[in-house]
C-alpha cells in the first residue's frame, strides 16, 4: 500500500529530476503572486468603496458616489467570479495583449474589494462616533480624521474577516486556469494528464493549499497580536 | 467673542433649541446647568457646529461660522473641546493623543509638539504616562489628559460637555482642579455641567436652560441665592 503510495508520488513528482515538483513550485509561485496582488487591490478597492458609502451629509455628490459603490458590489457580488474572469479575459481583453497572469490579478481583486468593502464599511460603522467628533474638534478635517484616526481602529477591528478573505483569495486562485494561467491547480491537472493517476496528485495539492493557509493565518495572527498592543492593560 | 443669534436646533420634529441668544465675551467662565432634554449638551455642540443649527447665527471672533464660506476646521483649532466620555484615541499613545493635531495641521513640529505634550502633562501630574496607551488609564487621567490634548492646539475658547458626568466621584475633584487652573489663567470656558458648587465657586456666569431657551441668566450668588423663576427655584430644590 504505501510502496504503491511511493510509487505513484514518484512517478507524478520525482521522474526528469523532480520536473513534476519544479512545476508544482512554478505553479505554486503564480498561485501566490495572484493571491497577493489581488489582496493589494481588493483591500485598496474595499477601503475606497467603503468610504464612498459613508461618507456624511446628503449632498447629491454624495448621493451618486454612494450609488457607483453599491452598484459596483451588488455586480461583483452578484456574479460568479468565474464567469467575471472569463468575461473580462476573453472578452473585455480579447483585443489587448493582456498577461492573463495580470488579467487574473486585475479580476480578482476587482471582485475580492466588493467584499472587502463591505468588511472595512462595518468597521467603520463600529468605530465610537465620539471618535470622529473629537478628531474634528480639535481642527483636524474629515479626511485626516478618517485616515489618523478611524481606519487604523477599524482595520484592526476587522483583521479577523480580513484574513477570512485572505484565505478565500488564496483557495479562489485555483479557478484562474479558466483564463490560462498555469496555477499550481493547473499543473496537478497536466501531471495527471500524463499519468493517468489522480488520487495522489490532487492528494498532494490539497496537503499544499493546506500548508499555504496555514502560514497566512499565522502570519494574520502575528499582525493582528501586533496592532493590539494598545489593548493590552 | 462668541455671539448667538436666535439659535434654533431641530431633529427630525423635535425642537431641542427654540431661539437662544447670547454673548459669551473674552475671559468668562460660562457655566450651563439644566434638567435632562433641556438642550445644554446641544446648545454647547452648536457653538463648534458639530451640530448644524436649524436656523440663526453663530458668531466667532467677528466671523460667522454657520456658513457655507466658513473654514470650520480652521475655526474648530481655535475652539478646544472636552467630552463627557472623554474620546482619546485608544490606539494612540497620550503623547500621540497630545501631538496628532498640532503636527497634522502644521502648527508643530514633531519635536515642538512633543516637547508641548510634555510641558502639558507635567502640569497636570501625569508626566510617567506619556507612553502609555488611554486603556491604561483611570478616568481621572483620561479627561484631564483630553483636556490637555485639546489645550495643545493653545485654543481662544475651550467648551466642556458634561466633563466630569462620567466618573467615579472620587475622581472628580482632579479634572474640576484641573479645570479652575484654567479658569485663573482667564481661559474663556463654557461648561455644561452638574457640578453645581464648581459652577458657583469658578463661574462668572450661570445659564439655566429648560425646554431649549435660556430661561435665566446671573452671576452664580444670585443664580443660587435669589432665583428669579419658578422653573429655576423648582430646579435647584431638587439639585441642591
């Protein structure tokens, strides 16, 4: 049982001098800069849509960015991030010669900040009103009060959500092979091409995709003991 | 120094202020007492607009804050306040509380500012707890440092919303003690308050608010010792 267990490991991974784990690595390395850049631009889009939404007094200004973000997520939200990526890849960027790496990266994050803003935007909500009201007593103009004094509580608030969304980003990758890049999902999928054996492969990948949330929510736990130091009596 | 003209603040359909006018001039120590609902706390927040008024006028230094043309921010570093519940930022330091402001809007240098924060603290007593965090502190010291940190920014006016409503008795004494420093030193001050001796002992004017008009005005030994309305001498039997 294990010797065949060894035996179709080797096989899938080891033969060619470990060609099959090198791919894996590739695979795995794309998987990675993915996750990390849609996180970028899905906190950045979340934060900007967030605001959009609450933003005070009723001015028609207001009123219209309020409903680009609400428009925005309700689509996002709205739509299988599949069907987004192939959209956006094979038919918004049929014409441009576009990275599909980029392309993924772009998608997304497009569709992680409608999430994402939605977190940011309940802690903010969360944050003490006297919060705010002191920042502007002292002088201190509605966007700094903002930025010095109600986001930093807020993102520490919601540290926990947002590394829920790290972790959802991290196993959402594996869809990006529908735009052909090569993920480290992707190459599971040709090894078995070649071998005919499932089982351990796809065995493999998971034990990997493991490993990797695993480190992320480490790591998020690090940052979160970190940003409360100013809780600690 | 502060003029309001025919103040009127509505939420919703609820008239919280009907037509209030005062002057508040350069070195008066304004107290405001009355019931609950009477409209203290909102007249108060009015004068800084963190409250819009309905309708009337406000009147700082020669300029009217309550329009569009206003600069508020630039108006509201020049009016310190203090909050019932203190507001410090809990994720700052009490240097950081202190120096936020005066670096943020170019008042300070980093270095100008601290070396402030640190004469600030020293006179309040509280020097050892530049670096600590606000959770660490009782609520003695968290109001007198929010005092502080709104005397950094070395306001013309300082307003004071119930400061001393949310603490433990013992520790009122310290935040009043702090208060009348400032009253010697000719701060002008408007606080609402229930503190009815610190009114009396460091005011030169006491208003009673009720049902959001100012129902009488004097000097505290004839505010206590010779109430002119019913409402007045109905009130101070219950307080006094």
């Amino acid at each position: 049982m294990f010797e065949d267990f060894f035996g179709k490991f080797s096989r899938a991974f080891l033969e060619d001098n470990c060609s099959g784990l090198r791919l894996m690595a590739d695979g795995l390395g794309k998987t990675a800069l993915i996750t990390l850049g849609s996180l970028v631009l899905g906190v950045i889009l979340g934060i900007i849509l967030a605001v959009m939404k609450v933003l005070p007094g009723k001015s028609i200004f207001n009123k219209i960015l309020a409903g680009i973000a609400n428009t925005y997520i309700a689509i996002f939200r709205g739509t299988p991030v599949v069907v987004q990526l192939l959209l956006f890849y094979f038919g918004i960027c049929a014409r441009i010669d576009i990275d599909p790496v980029l392309a993924a990266i772009i998608c997304l994050g497009m569709n992680s900040g409608a999430y994402v803003a939605e977190i940011i935007r309940g802690g903010i909500l969360a944050v003490d009103h006297g919060q705010t009201e002191a920042g502007r007593s002292l002088g201190l103009s509605y966007s700094t009060t903002l930025v010095k004094i109600v986001l930093p509580q807020a993102i520490k608030n919601i540290l926990p959500a947002l590394g829920n969304e790290l972790i959802a980003l991290i196993k959402e990758t594996s869809v990006v092979s529908f735009i052909t890049v090569v993920d480290i999902t992707k190459v599971a999928g040709n090894i078995i091409a070649k071998t005919y054996e499932p089982f351990v492969p796809y065995l493999f990948l998971a034990l990997v995709y493991l490993v990797v949330v695993l480190i992320a929510t480490w790591l998020v736990g690090i940052l979160e003991r970190r940003m409360r130091q100013s809780d600690q009596r | 120094m502060i003029s309001v003209k025919n103040l009127c603040k509505s939420f919703q359909k609820i008239d919280v202020l009907c037509g209030i006018d005062y002057e508040i001039k350069e070195g008066e120590v304004i107290a405001i007492v009355g019931p609950s609902g009477s409209g203290k706390s909102t007249f108060l927040r009015c004068l800084n607009l963190l409250e819009e008024p309905t309708s009337g006028e406000i009147w700082f230094e020669g300029e009217q804050i309550n329009t569009k043309n206003c600069d508020i921010n630039a108006v509201r570093a020049r009016m310190g306040m203090v909050f019932q519940q203190f507001n410090l930022f809990p994720h700052l330091t009490v240097k950081q509380n202190i120096t936020l402001a005066p670096v943020k809007l170019g008042r300070m240098t980093q270095e100008e500012a601290d070396q402030r924060a640190m004469e600030l603290l020293e006179r309040i007593g509280l020097p050892d707890k530049a670096d600590t965090y606000p959770i660490q502190l009782s609520g003695g010291q968290k109001q007198r440092i929010a005092i502080v940190r709104a005397l950094a920014m070395n306001p013309d006016v300082m307003l004071f919303d119930e400061p001393t409503s949310a603490l433990d008795p013992e520790m009122v004494g310290e935040v009043l003690a702090v208060m009348k420093g400032l009253a010697e030193e000719k701060m002008t001050m408007v606080i609402v308050t229930h503190e009815m001796g610190f009114a009396r002992e460091v005011a030169d004017k006491i208003l009673f608010l009720d049902g959001g008009v100012i129902v009488e005005e004097a000097a505290p030994e004839e505010f206590f010792t010779n109430p002119k309305s019913e409402r007045l001498k109905d009130f101070l039997s219950k307080v006094l």
